[in-house]
C-alpha cells in the first residue's frame, strides 16, 4: 500500500494515550497512516489536561496530525472526512464513546454507538448481562444512602463493593466489610469528580465477588472473537479501601478453568455489542464460576512494555487490533495461532506505604541486579520527586516489568521486591531529610573525631577472636579489613597467620595501622582508600567489616560497598559485617558514649532510619561539636541488600557470638559468596 497517495491508508486513534501510545507504531507496520483525535474528555478535569497536553507534546511526531481543541463536532467530522479514513479505534477509555460515534457518522466499522453506554456505565453492563442470562453482579447506583444501606442488608453479604459508575484503574474503588463502612465511602464518593473530570451523581454498590481475578484481552472482527492474551491479578486488600495491585502475571498455559474464563469472555462481548476491535474484559474465578467485574472496549492499560509481550506471545493486542479493522486476512490467520506464549511476563505494582519527598530512588539499582527485571517506570517519582502513598491502582509508586523463559526466576525476583515493600520501603524511595537531619553533611564521617571511630585497645584481642571464629578462618587466608582503622584488631587476625590487607580513608590511621604492624614484626599491605571506591576483582578469601562499619553514605553508595566486597571477595569468600541492632540501638549507644565521657544527644529520625548523634569533644583545640548521621538498617535490610549484591547470608549472631534475638545489641554476619 503507498502510505503516500492511497487516500484509505488514513487511521484515527481517540484518545491515544496509556496503551493507545503504540497504535502508531502498529498502523504504520501495516502502511497506515495515524491521525489523532482527541475526544475532548479531558476538559472537564485540570489533572487530566495537563496529563493530555503533556502526552500530546511527546505524541506530534507520531502522527501525521493532531485534532485537539476542537469545539464544533460537525466541523470534526466534515475535517475527519476529508480524509477519508479507513478506521476509526480508541486508544483508551476515555475514547471508547467518541470512537464509536466517528464511526457511525464517518460510516466505518465500529461498535454500535446506540449502546456505548453499556459499555462505559459498569450497572448498564451487568443489567445487560442479567437480561441475557449470563453470570452477573447484584448491583444498584443510588444517591441515597438508605437505599444503598437497604441494599447491602439484602444482600446479606459482606463485604459489598462501592465504586463509581463510570471509572478506571481502580478509581474510587472501595470494599466495606460493615455499615459503617459503606456509610464513610458512600459521603466519600458521592459528589467527587473522576480522574475522567465526571461528577459522581450517583454511587454504585455492588455484590462482592470473591475468588481470583483474571484479565481476558480479545479483538474481534464482525462479532468473532479472538485470545489475544490472558492476565493473572493479584491484589492486596486493604480494609475499607480499594484493592491495591501487587503483581499481574501472563498465563502461560490453559487449563480448564482458563478456557471457561475465555469462553464466557466471549458471550460478554456478544452481550455488550463488541464486534471489531480489542476489548479488556476483567473477570472473577469464584466458585461458582466465572464473573463480569467491568469491561473495557479498548486495549489493556498500564502501557505494558510491547517489546516484552512480543517476545513471549509473537504478537501484542495492539497489533490484533489493527488486523482486526484493517487485515481482515491477517485476523483470519491471527485467529488460528495456538496460544502458546514463550516467557513468563509479571508485572509488578510497588506500593508505598510512605509519602513524601524523595531523595533518591535505591530502587532502581537494586531491581536491575534481579535477573528477570527488564524495565522499570518510576518517571512519576522522578518527575515529581515525590512519592504518594499508594490507595489505588492510580498511585502505585512505580512499575517494575519481569520477563524470563522459567516462571520460577520470575517468581524469586517477584519475591524480593514484594520483600522490599514490607520490610525496607526506604531501600525504593530514599525519603528527603527532616528537619533533625537536615544539617548533616554527605561526608559527616570525615568530620568526626579520630577516637570515636575507634573501640578500646583492650577489646581488639577479644574482637579478633570472635571475627577468627565466626569465619572458621585459617592461617594463610587472604583478609581485607575494610576499613581498618589503626589495625588494632587486624594485628591480632595477622599474628594468627592471617595474610592482611588494610584499608581506611584516614591516612593518620593508615599510618599508625604501619607502626603497629612494624612493632610487632609482621607485615601487611595497607592503604589510604574509599571503600566506595574499592577495586579489587576475586582477591580475598575474607572480608571484615567491623564496628559500626556501614552507612555512612547515601543508600545508593552504601549498596555500592556491598557490590565492591562482592567484587573483590573469591569464589566460596566470606563477608563478615558487625553492626547495631536496632531493637537495642538507642540504649547501647548511649550507655556507650556515658562510659566514654562523652556528652551526647541521641535521636532516631524514623523517616530517613538514621542515627542522629550530636556530639560534644573536647580536643587540642578546644570544645566543637559534630552532628554525625549514621544510617541503620534493620535485619531484613541487610538480607535484602547482601542478596542482591549476590552473596548468601549464610549466619547471624549476636554479640561475642551468642544466638541472635531480637533484644541481641549487636549482628554479626556471615555472607559467603558462591562459588563458580
């Protein structure tokens, strides 16, 4: 086809946002030639235009031309048809009714536009439903909270659904397991604006189906209907609120239950009048069998990456969807391909359960050592520097996509940023400084006093052995003391037979490190250096990492150093790293700094998890102050970051090797790296 001339090779997209974004590159696979039209929606909503406006300055050089702004439709339409498209399909939700009426009135293939409205208004949907016989929800739309309170006793059944008529992505979605409930969320909706910019006049409560929740993408051409591909949900619930996305996977294989699924798919979409294009229709396993929540006559949202759901299935919704108007051949060969994807794809929906502004996002380093992470979207973090805390579908803090041939790789990985989440949210978004921390500097270490950076010289004997037996060490293994300080414990793991290299950022303990190795007639390699910085590759039969040793930097940078021991440690190497314990973090360290005549002021700043200690010395040079700022990870933490560094926590004491508790002051690690 000459995309040049051929006046029938003009495509219209509605609304060509969310998924609607790669319908451009589809048309033109197929030397088609995409025009945009916007449906207007979003002038009714300042969020939702600036969102539109945004999108259409990254979209003008995807299309041929861009219809926006309009404010006569019959001129649309005359303009439109000057041009004598050949389809006409929604990009999004927000599209599906004005693309039905282009149809109509351009005279190109489309969906009834008499009853759009069924498939927009979600209890138009599931009273067509029960009109024709097909499994559906109880469900009535009401102003009155009486009636909806008269309506869920009916049921007798709780919890019951509210959500809003006309809605997306979970928008105003909540589940109330009580009058209560229903009586908060009921004031809570009613009246409110969607992200749509339409106001809520009534309030839908719904008949709770409960079971697991499956995703059925389809395109259709003259009422026959194809699998495009098939989505797990898994949703975590949150009382009284809306069901928060945690991961949706690609089903890979098709059993029974999936085919009962797809097939009821199918007579939705005869019931709901969707002949030609695609259509996201999501439906509940229960035990009774497959159930409507909504549907969609348009592509999945949530802008999957297509190149992922290429390479598993051959073939994205996108581009069935294009055959579907334009291929009526293709469609016909499209309809005979087995469903046989070959990856596992999962998305995954982080969830925040902090808010704020953010520093950095750890995050993104640390998802991109699992091995099936292929992208990530954290452009709204970025963007923003801020990150909401999640209540629905709509501010999920960030999406990470997986995709891997062994569903169990995918799986693992899903398992440690589902981890994250619960145990060390700071590890995603690293929260900006409040007020108590604000005045720390990036290099506060450098800044504190040379003695409170070093244990008593009584101690280092006692420190040596515990490090000797926690690491079953021998003599003539390769240690790096990292950092050393003045060596008084790594002296101790040298006279042992120890063969050990020593590094720290102060040259001054560097060189007394030298008169201790040299007084006791043994030597050692030792160096001025960043452990950030280290640069040894498979050296070190050991790594020691000992008194209060990480965390001095940005989360980042510290998940940096881990890497480094990583790097530099053998094959079948071990790290050990001794540090605080939260549970007993504030009244050891205070006690600490008591015993060592020092005044102090200890505080905990829970939103940055750092130590913020004030420190009064007294020195050669009079009386200053340091404000130092330690950060403290928690247990979980440090099993989270060493996994991802790729090292094996292998052990876990408490201090001088006791069993480790939660009341325990002190952890002390073993990690070991694998070996080839």
């Amino acid at each position: 086809m000459n995309q040049k001339s051929a006046p029938s090779s003009i495509a219209l997209v509605v609304d060509g946002y969310s998924t609607g974004q790669f319908y451009p590159t589809a048309l033109r696979e197929k030397g088609l030639r995409p025009v945009h039209v916007s449906s207007g929606t979003e002038k009714h909503s300042p969020g939702l235009e600036s969102y539109v406006s945004e999108a259409l300055d990254h979209m003008r050089h995807d299309y041929e031309t861009l219809f926006h702004g309009w404010s006569n439709m019959d001129d649309l339409v005359a303009s439109l048809a000057a041009m004598v498209p050949c389809c006409v399909m929604a990009g999004c939700e927000m599209g599906v009714e004005m693309a039905d009426q282009l149809a109509l009135r351009l005279g190109l293939p489309g969906n009834d536009a008499a009853t759009s409205h069924i498939r927009r208004d979600k209890l138009a949907m599931h009273d067509t439903l029960a009109q024709v016989g097909l499994p559906s929800l109880a469900s009535l739309a009401t102003d009155s909270l009486d009636e909806a309170l008269a309506f869920a006793a009916d049921l007798d059944s709780w919890p019951v659904v509210v959500k809003p008529l006309r809605s997306a992505a979970t928008e105003g979605v909540r589940f109330c397991r009580s009058a209560e409930e229903l009586r908060d969320a009921f004031h809570w909706l009613l009246g409110s604006f969607s992200q749509f910019g339409e106001r809520n006049a009534q309030v839908l409560i719904q008949q709770y189906a409960k079971g697991r929740e499956y995703a059925v993408n389809t395109v259709s051409r003259d009422g026959r209907h194809i699998l495009s591909d098939l989505w797990v949900y898994e949703k975590i619930q949150t009382p009284g609120g809306a069901p928060l996305y945690d991961r949706t996977q690609l089903v890979r294989t098709l059993n029974t239950d999936h085919r009962a699924i797809v097939d009821y798919a199918f007579q939705v979409l005869d019931a709901l009048g969707i002949r030609i294009g695609p259509a996201h229709t999501e439906i509940m396993l229960t035990d009774r069998g497959p159930v409507l929540i909504e549907c969609g006559a348009r592509p999945m949202g949530g802008a999957f990456p297509q190149d992922l759901i290429r390479e598993s299935l051959g073939h994205t919704q996108v581009q069935w969807a294009v055959d579907s108007y334009a291929d009526a051949g293709t469609f016909d060969s499209n309809a005979r391909q087995p469903y046989l994807p070959t990856h596992s794809i999962c998305v995954k929906s982080l969830i925040s359960t902090q808010e704020g502004a953010i520093q950095a996002i750890p995050g993104i380093a640390l998802a991109t050592r699992l091995p099936s992470v292929r992208y990530g979207n954290f452009i709204g973090a970025l963007s923003n520097g801020q990150v909401a805390r999640t209540v629905d579908l709509l501010t999920n803090s960030a999406h990470v996509f997986l995709c891997h041939q062994d569903q169990a790789v995918v799986d693992a990985d899903w398992a440690i940023l589902r981890e994250l989440e619960i145990e060390a949210q700071n590890l995603l978004f690293e929260m900006s400084p409040t007020e108590a921390s604000l005045e720390i500097q990036d290099d506060w270490f450098a800044h504190v006093p040379d003695e409170c950076w070093l244990k008593p010289e009584a101690e280092s004997y006692r420190d040596a052995d515990f490090i000797w037996q926690a690491l079953g060490l021998s003599a003539g293994e390769r240690v790096l003391d990292c950092p050393c300080g003045d060596s008084r414990v790594g002296v101790h793991l040298a006279q042992r037979g120890a063969i050990v290299t020593g590094l720290d950022l102060n040259p001054k303990f560097i060189a007394r490190a030298g008169e201790r190795f040299a007084a006791a007639g043994i030597s050692a390699q030792l160096r001025v250096g960043d452990m950030r910085e280290l640069d040894d590759k498979n050296t070190y039969d050991v790594i020691v990492n000992w008194f209060n040793s990480f965390g001095y930097f940005g989360i980042e940078d510290d998940f940096q150093v881990l890497l480094r021991f990583a790097e530099a440690l053998c094959p079948g190497g071990r790290l050990l790293m001794e540090a605080p314990n939260r549970a007993g973090l504030l009244d050891n360290l205070v006690r600490r700094h008591e015993a060592e005549s020092r005044q102090s002021t200890v505080a905990w700043d829970e939103v940055t998890e750092r130590l913020i200690t004030h420190l009064t010395v007294t020195g050669p040079d009079g009386v200053r102050e340091v404000k130092s700022g330690a950060r403290m990870y928690s247990l979980a933490q440090y099993k989270l970051l060493i996994q991802l560094a790729g090292l094996r926590l292998d052990q876990v004491y408490g201090e001088e090797l006791t069993p480790f508790r939660e009341t325990s002051r002190r952890m002390i690690m073993v990690a070991v790296k694998p070996g080839p």
